[in-house]
C-alpha cells in the first residue's frame, strides 16, 4: 500500500484550477520526484496534500486514510513534514529553536530526537545556537530538513530544496536525501533541478499544465529522448 | 553640582521620566507582540490599560467597603488581570478573528471600534468624571532620602515610584523568561517570524495568539495600573493619552521586538520630560505641553530614516 497518494485531484486556488486529474503516489521507502517546466502545479500539487488549497474533486490519502482538506497543524500531527520552498526556517530563532518547534506536535523525547538530528546534520550542531538567519542557504536547507524530521515524519515533502543554491550545496542536499531514505522516511520531492532529482528517484512524474504527462523510474525518465529534450534541457 | 544641577534634575525630570518610560515600555511590549504576532496595530491597547487600572480600583474599593482592608494596587490589579484577559478573548474571537484572514486595515479599523466601545462602556460603568486611585500626597522614602543625603545627594523618590521601577524590572525579566526559555515563548518568536511557516510546522497558532494576549495582556493592565498609581487618579481618556507614545516606542524598537520596545519606552519617556528641562537658560527648553509632540517627533523621523527600528524589527 502506497504511504501517500493523490487520487485523480482537481485542485487549485479559489475559482483557479490549477490541477486537472492529477494521480501520484509514494510507496515506502521510496523517493518520488516530480519535475516539470514552471507553472506546471507541482508546488501545488505539494501543497493540496498540507490542505492549502481548495480540492474540487479527487482525494488525498495517507496510509490509506482520506486526509482531503485536512487542515495543515492536523496533517502535520497526522505525519506528513513539508519543506517549503522559500522562508522555509524561523530566521530569528537559533537552529536548536528552529528543530523544537519542528516537534511541536511530538514533545516528547526532544533531547534524543536533536542528538539524532545533530548525527544525520553534523555542521547543524555546532551551529545550534546560531539564529537560522544567518546561516547560508544551503545550511538553512539543512535546518529546514532537520526541522521537519523532528516528528515521527510518515512521508516527508520537499518543495524544490535545491533552489538558489551553487551546485556543491545541491550536491549535498541530495546525498542528505538519500541519507535520509535510508533511515525509513519515504520522500516526496519537487524539483527544478530535473537530472539531480531523477538520479536520485526512485520513480518520477512529470506534470504539465496541471496534469500528468509521464510518470516512470528515474532512470527510465531520465534516460527517455523525450523527456530529456523538453524538460532536462541540451541533447542528450 | 548636585545643588545647582542634581537636585532638581534627577527629581524632577531624570525619575519622572523613567517612571513615565516604564509604564510606556510595558505598553508598547503588548503592542509590539500584537503586531508582530497577530499583524495589526491594536488601537484598543490603550484602553484595556485603562480598564485595567478601573477594575483594579473597583477591586480595592470593594475590598474596603466589604472587608474593610486597604488592598495594595498591584495585588487588587491580579484579580483584575483575569477579566481583563477573558475580556481581550473575548474580543479577539467576536472582533479579530473573523478578519484574520482579511485585509490588516480591516483588523485596525475594527480594533479602533473595539477602541471607541470599551471606552464608552467604561464611561456607562464608572461616569466620565475623574476618580481618585489612591489619595493624599505620595511622600519620598524615607530611608532612601536619608541614604542619599548621608552621600550628599537628595533623592526624593515616593514608594510608588519604586514599585513602578521594580515592578518593570520584574515584568520584563519574567516576560524575557518566557520568550526565550518556554515552548510557548519560543512558538510565539516563531509565529512573529513567519505565521506561515508556523501554520505548516504543526505549531497550533490559536494557542499561541491566545498566550500573546494572557502576556501582552498583563503587561498592559501593569502599565495601567503603574500609570494610575504615578498620577494616582483614574480618567477614562488615560489609555488613549497613552497610545501615541506607545506606538512611537514599539517603532522606535522595532516593530515585533519586545525588548526593543521596553528601550523605546524609556527613550521616549525620558525624551518627553527631558525636552522641558531648562537645558539653556532658565525656561523650559519645550514648554511641557508639547511633550506628546515629542514622541511624535522621534516616531517620525524613525518611520523616515529607519522604519525597521533600533532593533531591526519589522518594516511597512
């Protein structure tokens, strides 16, 4: 059974469509990427699965439980970590202050939790009482991945994690990635960077115009002609 | 010196004005969270200050009239703080939070109602005439006149003053205490970063905007309180008198920076008495009666040249 899926949704902002059936599914232990040019509705279809838009028809399901139109702070408690892409940290507060309140919905057992997350993010804990502002961006990533993963996190969602960031941080933020996968946390991951996020998937999909357009192992979509000349960019 | 400077410097105006900036601080910690947390300027700050510092009285008097004890007013005023914050739930679930999602001018306007109704209910409860808070002629302390004498200073400095200061002191640490050390505290510093992070991170903002008013709350009915015992008289314009100068210390610190507004509490207290010190010659440098003038000066010319405040709060 699929931890996460999005069941045929149509979804969007207020009397905006953005999404016209849209299916995606994330089993365990898996990485799912969903790439596409922009304007696509991958951020949107992200962000349908934390209750942030209207959903018209179609529904979201968590370990086979329909979560549609679940408010965020429930889905949050329910499992789901979201990585928003931009003002993803609390820039005032110290990356200590950033990961508790990461596990505001699961209090119990912070200490061992941020033992951990120093372990998995080791330039993190040096830095723990730094206020997350002023850290670069590609360690604030680190500070919003950390943060999500201070709950019992079922699936955790990333919105383009790599964005603005030089080429040896997203380098680094896929290794963490695959890190953790490795620790049992399914990923769902909207990415820019198509080749990057594919290398790394284990399945991806491609949306265009608010719709599903190809959906196949990372590999196979990377290796596609197709795909590779309009989404991955240069002759392949 | 001391004689011909220190005397009726530090008397007169050095002490009023960090007795004024205290109660300024505590005003503007209320309005600077507000605004940082719950995105509007709360123009009814000023008059549940006001309500505060009445229902505090009317506590005391009771407790003459019935127990036939002299309650001391910051203990009356613990009783008085429990209304006062059911009173601001009140407002925020009948007022406010219908407009949480609108536009902030909405939020303003309707606070400005908030603003017009509270005082108009006090004004149908207690009459719009002064009142006495506490009677007879505040004297300096004694043992602090006799301490500074003995070094060849003379302080006169009332016991209310000295509550006010102390009191300050100890809101201000409890409060930094409680942003900095508590999960709520921290969640509130959150929720002022960014609601929208805060919303997708679980963290549950109806508890948080909750906890904002209980401490915004209390600081202010201190504030009211303090401001009553100092002029030791209730009006029900006191709060409204306040809001200008409250205002003009949130944005002088910084808006969404409590510490930042307990400094510009006391700059723009010790600013108001300060300007009408004779500084050259024998008149007053302002005449006393354009002090609001002067927090509305420094409000803009910081608006003007650096709209983030002392502290780095935030811009609009």
């Amino acid at each position: 059974m699929s931890v996460l899926s999005l069941n045929n949704l149509y979804a969007g902002y207020g009397q905006t469509e953005v999404l016209h059936d849209v299916s995606i599914f994330v089993n365990p232990n898996e990485i799912v990427a969903i790439i596409g040019p922009n304007g696509a509705g991958k951020s949107t279809a992200m962000k349908s699965v934390l209750g942030l838009l209207t959903i018209n028809s179609g529904n979201v399901e968590l370990n086979g439980k329909d979560i549609t139109n679940t408010p965020a702070a429930e889905v949050v408690r329910l499992g789901i970590s979201y990585v928003p892409q931009t003002q993803n940290v609390f820039v005032n507060l110290s990356v200590q202050e950033n990961l508790e309140m990461g596990a505001w919905t699961r209090p119990l057992g912070i200490r061992e939790r941020l033992a951990e997350m120093f372990e998995l993010f080791p330039d993190l804990g040096e830095k723990r009482n730094q206020a997350a502002g002023s850290l670069s961006g590609g360690q604030r990533q680190m500070v919003a991945m950390a943060k999500a993963l201070m709950v019992d996190a079922k699936i955790l969602l990333l919105d383009e994690p790599t964005a603005g960031l030089s080429p040896k941080y997203r380098g680094e933020i896929f290794t963490t990635i695959q890190k953790i996968k490795s620790t049992g946390v399914p990923i769902l991951i909207v990415e820019q960077n198509a080749k990057q996020a594919l290398g790394v998937a284990d399945r991806g999909y491609v949306l265009v115009d608010g719709a599903n357009r190809y959906t196949g192992k990372g590999k196979e979509l990377l290796e596609d002609r197709e795909i590779a000349r309009m989404f991955l960019g240069g002759g392949h | 010196m001391w004689e011909s400077f220190g005397f009726e410097f530090v008397n007169f105006y050095f002490i009023p004005g960090l007795v004024l900036g205290c109660i300024y601080a505590l005003g503007a910690i209320g309005i600077t969270l507000t605004f940082g947390i719950l995105r509007f300027a709360n123009f009814a700050h000023g008059e549940l200050m006001m309500m505060g510092a009445y229902l505090t009285w009317t506590i005391m008097a009771i407790a003459t009239a019935v127990l036939g004890i002299a309650v001391h007013p910051l203990l009356a005023a613990i009783p008085a703080s429990i209304v006062v914050i059911y009173l601001f739930f009140w407002t925020d679930k009948f007022f406010y939070k219908p407009f949480r999602k609108a536009d902030t001018i909405k939020v303003v306007m309707a606070s400005f109602g908030m603003m017009l109704i509270l005082r108009s209910a006090v004004q149908v409860i207690w009459g719009p005439n002064q009142l006495t808070f506490v009677p007879g002629i505040a004297k300096p302390n004694p043992s602090l006149l006799g301490w500074s004498s003995d070094i060849g200073a003379m302080l006169l400095i009332p016991n209310k003053h000295l509550f006010i200061f102390a009191g300050t002191i100890l809101f201000v640490v409890v409060l930094s205490y409680i942003l900095n050390r508590t999960r709520i505290g921290k969640a509130m510093r959150a929720v002022s970063d960014s609601p929208d992070l805060a919303h997708v991170t679980g963290i549950d903002v109806d508890q948080v905007i909750r906890a904002t008013w209980i401490v915004g709350g209390v600081c202010a009915i201190a504030a009211g309180v303090f401001l009553a015992m100092d002029i030791q008289m209730l009006e029900t314009t006191m709060g409204f008198r306040m809001l200008l100068p409250m205002f003009a210390a949130a944005i002088l610190g910084g808006i969404g920076k409590p510490y930042g507004a307990v400094v510009g509490g006391l700059v723009i207290g010790l600013s108001e008495e300060l300007s009408a010190y004779p500084w050259i010659g024998d008149a007053p440098l302002l005449s006393p009666g354009y002090k609001t003038g002067v927090a509305f000066a420094i409000m803009v010319v910081m608006l003007i040249v650096r709209p983030q405040g002392l502290f780095k709060g935030r811009s609009f």
